[in-house]
C-alpha cells in the first residue's frame, strides 16, 4: 500500500510469464480527521491489502479548501484510478470487481 503518494513510479508490476506490465489501480480516500466513517472505511480497505494489488492515497480534505467544499458531507469519498467509486461507506463488491481487473 501506497500512503500519501510515496513510491512514485511502482505503479507497473509485470504480468507472471506475459512479459507485459500490469497497471496497479490508484485508490484515493478522500477524509477528514475525527470521521468515524472515514476511519472504518480506511480499515476495511487495509484489510484487502493482502488479498488485492493497489496503491493506496489518503487525503485529508480539510487541508484544501477546494476538496473540502466539494466532499465536506461526502466523506469518506473513495475514488480508483481517479474515478468516484463510492462515499459514506466501502461498496467492496464494486472495488473488488475493480481489483480483480488487474489480478
């Protein structure tokens, strides 16, 4: 897992015997400090670690006020690969669907 965009450029893994390279999917939680949500939702997705590839960015948005006015009641926001995938709570059969593309 990738915290707040540490390990830049480890994002290609290649393909067992391919020869090609495989994209690890960029998983961004967008919350805020305090979130009981946002802290069960970052859980859950430490525990798909071990299970899936992805490379995970967490963002608190109280610290930009455009991001903050844009999730403010929103949070925990997950996005994948840029891409609003689920707020409030983890929809995991829609981020496993998701994960498994890339397994």
């Amino acid at each position: 897992m990738v915290l707040n965009g540490a390990g830049a450029g480890a994002g290609q893994r290649p393909r067992s015997g391919s020869g090609t390279e495989r994209r690890t999917p960029q998983l961004t939680l967008y919350h805020r400090e305090g979130c009981g949500l946002c802290e069960l939702m970052a859980a859950e997705l430490s525990a798909l670690e071990s299970r899936y590839t992805f490379a995970l960015e967490r963002i608190d948005i109280d610290d930009d006020a455009g991001l903050a006015a844009r999730f403010n009641a929103k949070v925990p926001v997950l996005a994948v690969d840029g891409e609003i995938l689920c707020c409030h709570f983890l929809d995991t059969v829609a981020l496993i669907d998701e994960l498994s593309r890339n397994d």
